[in-house]
C-alpha cells in the first residue's frame, strides 16, 4: 500500500488526476471504476481539463460506478447518475452508453446487482477503481456489518452516512435510507486501486483501515488484502 499525504485539496486533486490520466495514456480502453461524493470532484476537474489540453481522452474508456441511492432516477439532481454527468461525463468526450451506474430504480435490486457483476465481468474488470472512504470506513456503500459481502447488493445506509451526505440534500429526510452498491469483489478485483480522502476527519478512519486488523465492522481494512493500492489523504 503507498501513501501520499499532502497539504491541500487541490494538490490531492492533482496527484489522483495525473495517476488516472496515466492509466488511461497506457490503455486507452480502460474500465474506470468511478466514485461520487465530495473528495473525487477536483480530480474530475482536473481529468476535463487535461481532455481539453489534449492530453488524454476518454473516447476509448468505459466506466462503471460504484453505487446508486434507491429509490432516485438519473434525473433527480442527487442521484450519483446525475453527479457523474455533471462532474465528468457532460464536460469530456466519453461515449456516454459505455458508463454504467447501478440502477436505483430497478424493480429487482438482486437481479439488477447480478446483472451489474456480470457487467464487469464481460468487460474484463476494471482496471483502476477511484474509491473514497466514509467517516465509518464505508468504500462504495459497504456499511460496517458481521461479514463482507462479495456481489453487488443492495444495503441499508448506516445513520452516520445518512448524517453526512444530508449536506447534499434540503434535510436529512430526505436522504434515501438505501443504496445499490457494489460488492467487495469486484472492487477488490480491479488489477489497481486509487483511495482519496480528503481532510483531516479521514485521518482516523484511515489509520484504522489501513493498520489496524482487516475487519468488517472497517470495510475499508478489506484494502490491506489488495497488492496495489495507492491513498491521497490531503490534510487540510
Ligand atoms: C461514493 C461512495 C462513497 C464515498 C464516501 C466518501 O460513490 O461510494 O463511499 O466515497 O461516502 O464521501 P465524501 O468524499 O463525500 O466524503
């Protein structure tokens, strides 16, 4: 595991972006496994402005998401759908029927994450997962529980993550109570893995995650069993 720490957002944002860019220069049909929340926001900036620069281009790249709220379509303004269009896909010149996100909505959650793995088993994995980290050392939604689950499944947001992500919501309530997300499997199959956790509320969680025992009550300690994974943590 390699950790770079850094002082600010913006160098955090910067470093994620050149390590994707560089993956996508070594293969430009890579699978992205892409993340949503606040910490990957600057590094999306950055990738559309080196589209823009000509450096890299999605034009090759499929991309599939980590996870999706129940219960919100594409066009509700925080389903993770909406963000990726707005944070990335709309601003680079990615083939738009090549990026995948569970669907939410679906009327079968358990046929929709089958459906969802044997995706991303059809397109070869995924050759680098962006990944943050809930305060609760959540990755992609998979909550603190007895055991880690492998598939994509559909789980029952923990309160400290509906108390976090209610900034992005007029009230907590409004907060969907359940999520699709992928499983630890497929993330833990991608052939490289990128980790950026931005501030110093993270510190915690990620010392815990990455030194303290593998365990699923810190999802995130999962990442210790993967041979290459590499953290931004900003400290500001
Ligand atoms: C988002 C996701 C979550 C977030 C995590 C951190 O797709 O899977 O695991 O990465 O909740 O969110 P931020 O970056 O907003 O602190």
């Amino acid at each position: 595991m390699k950790f770079i720490t850094v002082k600010t957002y913006e160098e955090l944002s910067k470093k994620a972006a050149d390590i994707i860019a560089a993956q996508i220069i070594l293969k430009n049909d890579c699978v992205l496994g892409l993340a949503t929340g606040s910490s990957p926001v600057g590094t999306y900036k950055n990738l559309i402005k080196k589209v823009e620069n000509g450096e890299i281009s999605f034009k090759n790249v499929t991309s599939v998401n980590l996870d999706e709220y129940v219960g919100l379509d594409g066009s509700h303004d925080q389903s993770y759908r909406y963000f990726m269009n707005d944070n990335l896909f709309d601003h680079v010149d990615i083939d738009k029927s090549k990026t995948y996100v569970p669907n939410g909505c679906a009327a079968d959650l358990k046929k929709e994450g089958e459906a969802y793995d044997e995706l991303i088993k059809s397109l070869g994995g995924i050759d680098l997962q962006l990944l943050g980290i809930g305060l609760d050392g959540h990755i992609g939604f998979n909550e603190p529980d007895d055991f880690f689950t492998a598939a994509t499944h559909s789980v029952t947001l923990d309160p400290s993550t509906i108390e976090a992500n209610s900034r992005f919501f007029a009230s907590k309530d409004d907060v969907p109570k359940s999520a699709i997300t992928m499983g630890m499997m497929s993330i833990m199959q991608a052939k490289r893995i990128l980790m950026v956790a931005n501030g110093k509320a993270k510190l915690d969680i990620i010392k815990k995650a990455m030194e303290g025992p593998v365990d699923p009550r810190v999802p995130a300690s999962i990442l210790q069993l993967h041979p290459d994974v590499t953290v931004i943590c900003s400290e500001n």
